[in-house]
C-alpha cells in the first residue's frame, strides 16, 4: 500500500512541475501537388544554333502563363554541365515532367517522340509544340525510347579508309561519316588489320541507316567478356586490350567515346545535308 502511495505522489509531483511529456514530433505536411507542366531543356543555350529552340520555349511559355515551368540550363556552364551530366546525358535533352521520351494521342494517332539531340534529327519544333499542348491539356505520358519514332532516313555516307603513320608505316583504320574522320583504331584483333576492323564497322552501320535511325540505336555491350559498341544488334567494334592501352583508357570508357563519336557524327552529317537541301 505504501508504495503504491508513493507512486502516485512522484506521478502527481512531475505533474506538478510541468515536465514536457516526450512524444513524437509530427509529421510534415506532405508537399503541395505539382500543378502545370515543368519543362527542363539542357540546351548549349548561347550557341546559334539551339537559339531558335530556346525562343520557341519561351514563346510556348507566354502562351499559357502559370501553365508551363520551363527552365533552361546551359551546359556549357560548369554548374549546368555538372546537372546535365547528373541527370544521365550526353547529348541535349528537354524532359517534361522528367522525361525525355514522352507520347501522346490515342491507338493509331499515338505519338512517341524522344526529345534528345539537336531539333531537325529525331525530332522537329513542330513535334515540341504539339508535346507540350498535349501536355497542357493533360494527354501526356512517359514512354519507353524503343518506342520512339525515326523522322526520317539518314542520309549520310558512311566509309572506311587505312593510312600509314609513323616510321614503321603502321596501319591505320579510320571511320569516316561523309567526309570527317570519326575516329581510328590502330591495333589489330585477333587476324582482323585495323583497316579491316574499321571496314567491317562501315558496313554494318551503312546497313543500319538504310532503315528509319533513332541514336538511341547505338549503345554499348558486353560481346564475348569484351565491351563493344553497336547499332541495334548489330556490332561495329569491340574494344580490345590493346585498343584500351593504346589510348590510355578504360575498356567501357573507349567504348563509350566511340559511341558518341559515332552518333554525334552522323546526327551533324544528316543536319547539314537537312540544311543544304533547303537551302
């Protein structure tokens, strides 16, 4: 009896003095929902040939005030260039809503349009208006890249050609998209020359551009425990050991420079050749 008196008299005591009672703290407010449309383009924004796009979002914008969030990061800009590469890309992008490949419309009218590379390529202006109406009036979706339409055929020239340098008279195996150098390959591959590696890769990626095209065609692979670079299904180069030593690079790393040498190549050969016919 006694000490349950004396239980209660330290209960009412700490009653008494107003000691705080422990107690989880509350939980935040959840976040306010997103409204309208948010609209991010990694643009080389003060190059002359991204200013028509970058106009077009802000005229999208003044169309419909409140509607639409567009930013525009510059990644010629280290801060810009550090949220692009952040983000996961390499090439220019404008994401809506967080993606880059969106759709929109309905059974046979459905569109699917990445958003990545310069305009004229894998997409055109007209294609970013129609998106972000689409989006404005609640119709637009994400959508997976092998989705994506292909514009139209590239038309590019795609060859191979071997020079000798140095004072051995080394072999050379050079990549050539119309009429720039896109990259060399200077060791040999099992009982392939470097001339005859880069001459197989010509061949297989003519082939593939005598189809609809989308760069996202081009990735790399694992091949047989090697890294290699390929267009569809089809492999243009593997990365040897001594491709890797002889540039000081990595394996993966070679691979993906080949990669983006490639696709920026033919991307800029079927721009200019867009252009020249319009002209």
């Amino acid at each position: 009896m006694a000490t349950h008196l004396i239980a209660i008299l330290i209960v009412s005591l700490l009653a008494g003095t107003g000691c705080p009672l422990r107690s989880r703290p509350a939980a935040p407010p959840p976040p306010p929902p997103v409204s309208g449309v948010a609209i991010t383009a990694y643009l080389h924004a003060d190059a002359a040939c991204q200013q028509a796009t970058v106009e077009l979002l802000c005229e999208l914008d003044a169309e419909a005030p409140g509607q639409l969030r567009v930013e525009v990061v510059n990644i010629d800009d280290e801060q810009g260039e550090r949220r692009w590469r952040d983000a996961g890309f390499d090439s220019v992008a404008i994401l809506m809503n967080g993606s880059a490949t969106v759709a929109w419309g309905d059974h046979g009218d459905r569109r699917t349009v990445s958003f990545l590379h310069p305009p004229g390529f894998a997409w055109t202006h007209a294609d970013l208006r129609e998106a972000v109406h689409a989006a404005r009036a609640g119709r637009l979706v994400p959508a997976e890249p092998a989705e994506a339409e292909a514009v139209r055929l590239v038309d590019v020239s795609v060859r191979a050609q071997s020079v000798r340098v140095g004072a051995g008279g080394d072999e050379t195996g050079q990549l050539v998209v119309d009429d720039e150098v896109v990259l060399e390959v200077t060791q040999s591959r099992d009982d392939l020359a470097p001339g005859q590696r880069v001459s197989a890769a010509a061949e297989a990626l003519a082939e593939v551009l005598q189809r609809p095209f989308t760069p996202n065609q081009l990735i790399t692979a694992r091949v047989e425990g090697r890294v290699a670079v390929l267009a569809g299904e089809r492999e243009l180069l593997v990365v040897t050991d001594g491709d890797a030593r002889a540039e000081n690079l990595q394996p993966q790393e070679l691979a993906d420079r080949w990669r983006v040498a490639i696709r920026d190549a033919v991307i800029t050969a079927a721009l200019q050749r867009s252009a020249a016919r319009s002209q």
